[in-house]
C-alpha cells in the first residue's frame, strides 16, 4: 500500500496517458487532443484508522497529480465520513490552490451531496 498507489499514479500519468496520446496524434497528426482526467474515490467503511494508514499515500498520490494540474479535470471524492471534514483541511493543504479547486466531496448519496 505505501508504495503502490503513488507508483501507479506515476505509471499512469507518464507512461500510459503519453501512450493514448501518442496513438491518437499518430492516427491523426493535424488533430488536437486535450486529455483530461476524472477520478473518483469511494470512502465508503472508511474509518478512523484506515484514514491514518493511507493519509501518507493519498498525499503523495496528490502531490504527483499536482505537478499536472492540467491533466485532472476533477476528483469526485463520494461517500465521505463525518470525521473526514477535520482531515480534509490538511490533505488540501499539500495541493496546489488551482489542483485544490476541481475537488468535489459528496457525504449523502442519496441526496447526491
């Protein structure tokens, strides 16, 4: 888990999104291709304790995506614990104000807010 998730983030942005984009212009050259990217993150059961475990590498998976703020359209974080609005602060802190912008946190899915 420490290491995983931020290496994928790290795969994913330089080698796999390079790789869509290199087929695409390589099919057509004179087109332009804007790549943006929505995620989405389920802390559904999350607890106290888990939160813990995985704030280390949530923030480094945060700071990779930082250094391409053009790349992320938005992070739709769902399902979210009331004990995560006290940590929320904090893990926004390490973003970029302008990657910080295009989070959306969603608490009641049943009311889609």
């Amino acid at each position: 888990l420490d290491n995983g998730v931020p290496a994928y983030v790290w795969y994913f942005v330089l080698h796999k999104v390079r790789k869509c984009l290199e087929e695409a212009q390589a099919a057509d050259p004179a087109r332009f291709i804007r790549v943006q990217l929505t995620v989405v993150v389920d802390l559904l059961n999350l607890d106290f304790n888990l939160l813990r475990r995985v704030l280390p590498v949530l923030q480094r998976a945060l700071t990779i995506l930082s250094c391409f703020p053009d790349l992320l359209f938005t992070v739709a974080i769902i399902n979210v614990p009331r004990f995560f609005a006290t940590f929320w602060p904090i893990i926004k802190g390490f973003l970029d104000p302008r990657t910080a912008t295009k989070f959306e946190l969603y608490a009641n899915p049943a009311k889609g807010n």
